[in-house]
C-alpha cells in the first residue's frame, strides 16, 4: 500500500526517441531548488521553512524520476540553539539552500530566518553549512557563519582550491541582512570562518529588484551569477551575469531574464517561475532546475512553488563594443545559457533527457504503518514535541498523543502529513478514537499555515461524540463550519476528503468502508492557496488547552492525486 507509482506512458507506444516527461519533476512543496551532479546521479535540496524534517534531498539518474531519501535537518539537535525551529514562526525557518559536492563530501549552505520572541529584538538571518559523506545522512551539526549577511546563500569551489561564499545584503549596505545585492567572499571551511575582503559583485539586471537566490559557476574560464529578481510572485524571473573574474566586474547578459513567466498570459498552466540552479551531465549537455506554480483561473495552487526541469544550450552574445584602435571597435562576446531554447519557457510536456528511460509519476501515497520508523514523506510543523507518536505502542498502528496544544504560530501540535501533490485527490484515513473528556479531538487535518488549514475530526463535547468541521481561512479567525452528533459510534471511523472540481467533499462510514455518508458542508479547494509553501494532507489530534492521556491510533492512510493541469 505504501508509495504506489503510476507510469504517465504506456511502453511501446512510442519510440524511446519521442518519449516525454511531465513537470514539475518533484510535485507539491519543492520551492527553490537546488541540485548538483556526482559521477551519474543527480542530487536536489529544497527549503522546508518551519517544517521538520528540514531541508529534502532527492536523488534520480535520470533527472525525471525522483527518489526521496533524506533530510539535511534530520535531528533535534541540529534544529535547537542558535538554529531554533522549535518555535520558529510561520514563513520563517530554512529558506533556498545549495547543495554542492567536493573532494568527496556534500555540502548543503542554507539561512535560517528566526523572530525572537522578544518584542524589540532584529530578525536573525543564521546562515551555516552542513556537511555528510553520503547525501542519505547522517548530516554534520550546523557550521554557524558568522558575519554572513542576507539569505540564500552559495557555495563555490573553484579549480584553483579556494572556496568562496555567495551572498545577498540590502542595497547599498554590505553589512545589512536583506536583498538587493550579490556579495563573495573567501571561506575557510577548517574553522568555517570568512577570510578576506567582501566584495560586492553585482545588484542584478534590474538593478536591485529582489535580487537573491545567487548560484556562482565557471564555464569556459568565466565565472557566472545567476540570480532570482523581481520578487517569488507572477514577475520572478531568472538573471545573470558573467566576469573574467569572481570579484567581478560582471556584465549582465543582454538578453536577461534568461527564464520568466511575467510575460505570457494569465492563462499560462504555470507562473512565477524563476530561483534557479543549472546542472552539467557528464556529457557535456546542461539542465536546470526551477521553481513555479501551477495556476488555473485563480492563478495559483494549493501545492505552492513546485520544482520543474528545464533544458539549457549555451549561444554567443555581444556584451559589448570595444575600442582596439582609433577607427576600430570589436565585440565583446560571452556565451550564455539559452533556457528552453525551442520555446523560452517551462513547458509542462517535454523530451526526456536520456533515451531508453521512462517517467513514473508518484501521485499517490499510502501507509499502513507497519514498519518501526516513519516513513519519510512524513513531517511536522517545526520539531514536534518528545512523544508525539508511536509506531509501536499497537503494532500495525500509528498511535498519535493528544496533547494541549492546537495549530496556532509558533506553537507545536500533535500535527503531521505529507505534502499535497495535486489539486484534485481523494484523502482517506481510519482512525481508532475513544475519548473519554470533553475537547478531546482526532481527524483530518489539511493544512498551510498556522492560521490556514482545514480540520475534520472527530470531537467530544457535553459527553456525546459529534463529526465537526472547522476551516482557518488566511486572516480570518478559525470557524466551526458544522457539527453534528454521530449516532453508533463504537471508536473506529473512516474519514474521506475528496477534492474535485474546486470544492471538497467530506464523507464518513462507520462500517469499515462499506457505506459512506457525505457530510453537507463544501467549501472551494483553494482554501489553501498559498504561493509561498504548499499544503499538506495530515492527521491531527488535540485536547484544545486541556491535560489529556488520549490518543488516536491510525490503521492506514491513503492518498491518491488526479492531476488537473
């Protein structure tokens, strides 16, 4: 039941030449992507925010078939301290990391952006590195680096054996956390410590707009800066710049922006595309890797900003004119990558990189519980609190712990799920559920933020068991849709969500499965629609502020997504 996988093309109808693969490469919450090569195998990072595990690592040799296996942030200890996600507030956490690979080491760079709970106190923008032999973990402690400004940062290696970190600062202040300039400088990685001077290498194309997400290379003796500009909305796009040297001075290139969604119509099947990072194949062609969202006519998703596969070639462009003589000038010419050369765009069908390969598209998941250790797909909001859940207090089960704590910022719940990969599925779970106090509650939860989900659950109150429904909209204060009391109800349930045609549908049986009662309240699917991350499709439990020894047992949950666009 666990990870079912469904091929997108039958075999044989169509030659290994024609044969094509779907974006996005990694559907549902896998915003600003990140990837590197090591002999064949291809290896990608994503921010994860406040989510736990942090920082996702994929693993393909192909580019279109994904493998997850691990997480950077994989350990409490790695997430506590200066690097805080235990109460790490909403939109905040691990933003836009590189992964890179060196002399036999991987190396993930990456900011967390932490408020203190202090009233008063600056934002804290803590940029370290972590490190493991094998990408699947175990990964090192946090390297803190210190007086390294901004977000998003990059690591180079360069032939010559130095290493240099690629930053931003706010325009105009090379010591200010923020956005609006790309600055380097030297990295001693014996005690994690910049060396040096700090220059400041370029403020983009459009001249400080937005300008993060640096990713440094060198081809052809040239260093190159691509860059994110014009903001994580429908004008993100995709610049860069080159220079004979990395201090710079780097020339924009004059056909930026080298990816963009900003100029083609509303209708478009994705928007907003743009934080990218190119990858060399061992034979010499080049691919990127970006992220967008899938829009419809509200031109958005609930699976937020998505990782798509874009093919690159590399063409000649003037950058400039110079004077060699009093009556003679010479181009300056610099080659330049060409993004979807035969369309400019990402396109949601495309050829396959490698012949005599085929994409199998994963939009399904299921998970009876049977093993000792969760499965991966599986994280929390923020690092969830010590005895959350058992996998072995009733074999075959997963026993969540109903505890005090409700979805709320910066505040931990007995809260988990696994990432929303289309806009249409249907979501089914079966629950064990008795509770014995008042406010005791157990169910679905599908959620995008503390102040953005959706529970359906199954609650206690003045000593008889009602089905309930509660919706948080975005800045809207949390509604109790509907209750109703629930007649025979001996303990086990099955809850049933089903997306389609822009509204949910909510259904329970309480035989096993034999027969479903839709329960009356609909509400449109783009609830959580939210650009920044995307939503999650969970399982929740809480005894709202109260002491409780409840807890909910889980037999199996199942997901199935039907792709819309």
């Amino acid at each position: 039941m666990r990870n079912l996988f469904f091929f997108l093309l039958v075999p044989g109808l169509l030659s290994a030449q024609e044969l094509t693969f779907t974006n996005p490469i990694l559907p549902g919450a896998h915003p600003d992507p990140s990837i590197c090569r090591v002999n064949d195998e291809y290896f990608i990072v994503n921010s994860s925010f406040e989510y736990f595990p942090g920082l996702p690592i994929h693993k393909s040799k192909d580019l279109v078939n994904w493998e997850l296996i691990g997480y950077g942030l994989h350990r409490e200890d790695q997430c506590t301290g200066t690097n805080n996600l235990v109460d790490v507030q909403s939109n905040g956490g691990i933003h836009a990391p590189t992964i890179r690979y060196n002399d036999g080491l991987f190396y993930i760079v990456t900011t967390n952006i932490y408020n203190p709970r202090k009233e008063g106190e600056p934002t804290q923008f803590i940029n370290f590195i972590i490190t493991a032999e094998d990408a699947a973990g175990p990964w090192s402690e946090p390297h803190i680096i210190e007086g390294a400004p901004g977000i998003d940062p990059d690591l180079f290696f360069d032939d010559d054996g130095k290493v240099w970190f690629v930053g931003t600062h706010d325009k105009g202040d090379k010591n200010k956390n923020g956005i609006g300039e790309i600055w380097v400088q030297e990295l001693n990685l014996e005690n994690w410590e910049l060396k040096g001077d700090r220059t400041t290498i370029w403020d983009g194309a459009c001249g400080g707009c937005c300008v993060e997400g640096p990713h440094m290379y060198k081809r052809d003796g040239k260093y190159y800066i691509m860059v994110a500009e014009g903001g994580t909305s429908f004008n993100h796009a995709v610049m860069i710049a080159a220079s004979e040297n990395i201090t710079g001075p780097f020339e924009s290139n004059p056909r930026n922006p080298i990816l963009t969604s900003r100029h083609l119509s509303k209708d478009n099947w994705v928007h907003s595309t743009g934080h990218a990072d190119l990858v060399e194949l061992s034979d010499g062609r080049w691919f990127m890797v970006a992220l967008g969202i899938r829009g419809d006519e509200s031109r958005g998703s609930n699976m937020g900003r998505e990782t798509h596969l874009i093919p690159v070639t590399w063409e000649t462009a003037i950058v400039r004119w110079q004077q060699v003589s009093e009556t003679k000038w010479e181009p300056v010419e610099y080659n330049w990558p060409v993004c979807a050369p035969e369309t400019g765009k990402v396109e949601r069908v495309n050829p396959l990189p490698f012949k005599n390969t085929m994409q199998y598209r994963n939009d399904a998941f299921s998970d009876n519980f049977d093993k000792t250790t969760l499965d991966l797909q599986w994280n929390f909001r923020r690092v969830p609190q010590p005895q959350t859940y058992s996998l072995t207090a009733r074999k075959g089960y997963l026993r969540l712990y109903t505890k005090p704590g409700v979805i709320k910022n910066r505040e931990r719940a007995s809260l988990m799920g696994v990432r929303q990969r289309e806009s249409d599925f249907e979501y089914i779970i079966k629950m064990d559920f008795s509770p014995k106090k008042d406010n005791e509650e157990a169910g679905i939860s599908l959620f995008q933020k503390d102040n953005n989900f959706i529970n359906y659950t199954i609650v206690r109150e003045s000593e008889k068991i009602l089905i309930k429904l509660s919706v948080a909209e975005k800045d809207s204060e949390l509604k109790d849709n509907s209750k109703d009391v629930l007649g025979n109800y001996n303990g086990q349930i099955q809850l049933r969500v089903i997306s389609k045609d822009h509204e949910y549908s909510y259904y329970y049986s309480l035989d096993n499965g034999q027969s479903w009662k839709q329960y009356s309240t609909t509400k449109p699917d783009l609830i959580l629609n939210n650009g920044y991350t995307g939503a999650y499709i969970g399982i929740y439990t809480t005894s709202n502020g109260n002491a409780s020894k409840a807890y909910a047992d889980f037999d199996w949950i199942q997901y199935k997504g039907h792709p819309r666009y």
